[in-house]
C-alpha cells in the first residue's frame, strides 16, 4: 500500500517537520489525511497532532508559508487552523480523554502520540506518519490499521462496547464510512454498535443529520440504511423509514416491501445525480406509504394519497432532524406531492391540459421530478422496466413540446390580481381569486391562449357574470 502524496503536500509536510524541530514538538500527520492517501482517495483536510502545543506549531508553520496565512485559534480547545490554497491544517497537541456516561463530551489533558492513537474511533483512522527528521514518512500503525485498509473492515482500536458508549456517534460513523468505503463492520464492532444503539439518544440531532446526510452522498446509500435498521439504530432515528419495512399478506395477496423499494429507488437516483435534496426526495418519496397502507378486498393493498401524505409528514421530519426548513424542505416536499403526476399521466391519453398542468406545478423542479420518477422504475420484470422507461421518455418529449409552445415552466397568469382590482374597483376579495381561477383553468385547459387579449377578455366577461362593473375604460 502506498502512500500518495502530491509534490504540494510534501512541501508543506517538510515546513511542518522545520516548525515543529525548532519548537521542540515531534509532529505526526494523522487520522483521515492518512486513511484516504493510503487508499489514493482525494483528501482537502490535514490533521496534525504534535507533542506539545498546536497552536504554537500552526503559528510557526504560519510563519514559513507565503503568503502568511491567517490562522485561527480555538484556545478552549487547544487547537488551530488555517488554510492553505486548497488544504485545510488543523493542529492539536497529542491527549488523552475520558467521558462521563451522560456526555460525549470528554474530559481532556495532555498526552503521548500513543494516548492520541488510542482515543481514535476506528484503527483506519488511528494511522500516524512521522514528520520527524529521524524517521520522516513512517507509518505509526498499533491496531493493525494497514492490514484492515487491505481487508476493508471498520473496527474500533480499543474495546467496542466502551468505544461507542464513549462517544455514540461513532456508531454512526462506523455505518457512514462502511457506506462510503464501501467496507464491511468487525463483527465484534457491528454487534456493539447493536447493543449500544439506545446509547445515540445523548447525540444532538444534529450530528445525526450530518452522518446521514453523508450516507445519502455516498456511491451507493442503501448500504448505509440496511446497516442502520439491522443495528436498530434506524428505528430511533428514523422511525417514518423503518415503518416502511416488511410484506403483509391478506387473502393470499401481498404488497413488495417499501423499505428495500425506497432504497433501490435512492441507488438509482445516486446514479445521476449528486444533489442532496433530490436524494432526500427519493428517501422520503413513498415515506406517506406505511400510514396510508390499506386493504381492500378484491383490489388488494392500496396507499391513496400517499404522496400528499408523504409531502404533509416531510417537514415534520425536517424539523425533528434539524435539516433545514427553508427552500431546500419545500423543494422536497414539493418533489414528493408530485412524484405519482407523470405515473399518472401515462395509464391514460397524455393530453396538453395534463402536461400543462405538470408544467405548472413543477416549475423549474420538472426535470428533477422527471429523474425521480425514472429512479422509481424498479420491477424485476425487464419488459416492463422498458415499458416504464419508454413512458417517462414520451412524457419528457411531450414536456418539451408544451413548453415551446405555451411557455408554462415557473408560469404566472398573464392578467394579476392587481388588474382585476384596479379594471372593476374592489379590494382583495373572493371574486378577485373565482376570477384568477377561470383564467388559470383556461389556459391549462387549452381554452384560450397563453396571452394578455384573451386573458383580459375572460376576465371581463367573468366580472360582469359575478355582476362586477368596469371602471378603468
């Protein structure tokens, strides 16, 4: 296994190992930086631990760059940063902690380089290269890091069940970077992390999110949600999820299980597209499914409504997560109380009222929501993925069309409110909106064109049948 470095780096390591010889502090570069070198992965953020003081050596590193770069100290926590061109460096002297039960947040003092190694979460992330003149580049490895970077395995360096109680939110690190390495969990590690789940109920929410918001940014996120409902943990955390688990059978008739569904349609979407949002509307899409799930005889399970049930339960999840409940929650909201509309459109004759309509509703989101859509074909059956496929292509085609030719994407009528106020003389009313309506209708209809005569037009003839007079003429 190599250790690759870029010509850069060497040159800041180098300055590093001056800094810290004239201080008299030994210095290592640990954790992460040296975990993703090792596995060629590209890698932005550079800890340093030395014996001694890192805000000291970050100042005198500092000191030898140009130009200076700024560094901040975090004095509380006895370390610093700064940024170099691209590279983040953070420096800390070596410690060691404990922890009382009802924190994470430990107790700390200084320690040896091997105090430092051993309070690290996983023994991948326990690796040190020297930065020392005697021994520069060698790899400082007590718990077997190496040989577990070869056989992709997530273990802890110390005793699993203390590892996780110390600190619960390496449970979910343990899943976040088996997701994204693609890694398997020590079986010792993975039963801790199910004996200790109830433990994750000390982390912030939070924290929580951050995991799973890099789980659903990895490659393939369904490897991280399988790990979280066979830990348990997925049943805390996101119960809405884990309700969606399992087959029932009534009468010889079953339904496909939604859980494993949601993540072939997440993978699917991770295929195409690295947007955050759109993969938290693929997560949530059919979260409306478990409350709506009913049986209905000859019809078998059915799920009415789920997507406005789904859209109505996505900022309650948002709000209980700490995600953010701005543009990003209603652009997922959004995505999902629509995501049955192009279904929908093709078991029938695809109309220009109904891709209007689409259009309309959409807005700009209709290329995303076309994404979705295409993600949520999942059936076994090949004939019938192509059929699936082969009618979201048609409707994509129809969009285009209706697009060029009414111009409805992000559309606002032609005629406002404010001109059927100031045309018949009367304040913000419900004949303003019964008016605004009929405009709207009609155009999405076909009725009249997408334009300000025609619009005017139904607009006085709807004023005069509510019995309203112009005044502006």
């Amino acid at each position: 296994m190599i250790f690759n470095i870029q010509a850069k780096e060497r040159i800041i390591f180098d300055l590093i190992s001056q800094a810290a010889a004239e201080l008299g502090f030994p210095a290592y570069v640990v954790g992460g930086y040296v975990r993703d070198r090792l596995l060629a992965r590209p890698s932005k953020d550079m800890d340093i631990v030395c014996i001694g003081s890192g805000i000291q050596l970050a100042k005198g590193l500092a000191s030898k760059l140009k130009p200076i770069p700024r560094v901040t100290v975090y004095s509380r926590f006895g370390t610093a940063m700064l940024k170099y061109y691209d590279m983040e460096i953070e420096f800390v002297g070596a410690r060691k902690e404990s922890y009382r039960h009802d924190s994470r947040k430990p107790t700390v003092e200084s320690g040896t380089l091997e105090d430092d190694q051993n309070r690290r979460d996983f023994t991948i992330n326990a690796l040190a290269v020297s930065l020392n003149e005697a021994d520069f580049g060698m790899i400082i490895d007590p718990f077997n890091g190496l040989q577990h970077l070869e056989e992709k395995c997530i273990k802890t360096p110390l005793e699993p069940d203390k590892t996780f109680s110390d600190d619960p939110l390496r449970m979910m690190r343990a899943i976040r970077f088996a997701t994204q390495l693609n890694f398997t969990i020590d079986p010792e590690t993975f039963e801790a992390i199910t004996r200790n789940r109830n433990r994750i109920h000390i982390i912030s929410k939070e924290r929580i999110s951050t995991e799973l918001n890099k789980i659903i940014l990895s490659p393939k996120p369904s490897i991280g949600f399988k790990l979280l409902e066979k830990t348990g943990l997925l049943q805390i955390i996101f119960p809405e999820l884990q309700a969606l688990k399992g087959v029932e059978i009534k009468d010889g008739l079953g339904h496909k299980d939604n859980f494993y569904h949601t993540l072939k349609v997440l993978d699917n979407a991770a295929e195409k597209t690295d947007d955050l949002w759109l993969r938290w509307s693929s997560l949530l899409h059919d979260i409306g499914k478990a409350p709506t799930k009913k049986f209905e005889g000859e019809q078998g399970w059915t799920f009415h409504g789920h997507e406005a049930v789904g859209a109505y339960m996505v900022p309650k999840i948002f709000q209980r997560l700490r995600l953010p409940t701005d543009q990003k929650m209603k652009y997922v909201q959004k995505v999902v109380r629509l995501h049955m509309r192009p279904i929908n459109l093709t078991k029938g004759e695809v109309t220009d009222s109904g891709i209007r309509r689409l259009l309309f509703e959409a807005g700009d989101d209709v290329d995303d929501l076309m994404l979705l859509c295409e993600a949520d074909i999942t059936s076994r059956n090949e004939q019938k993925v192509k059929k699936y496929y082969n009618n979201m292509q048609l409707i994509r085609q129809r969009l285009v069309e209706v697009e060029e030719k009414d111009r409805l994407r992000n559309w606002q009528p032609p005629v406002t409110g404010e001109d059927i106020m100031k045309t018949f003389g009367i304040p913000p009313s419900r004949e303003v909106g019964i008016i605004k309506n009929a405009i709207r209708e009609a155009i999405l209809e076909g009725d009249i064109p997408n334009e300000y005569e025609p619009a005017f037009e139904l607009m006085l003839k709807q004023g005069e049948a509510l019995g309203l007079k112009r005044i502006d003429t």
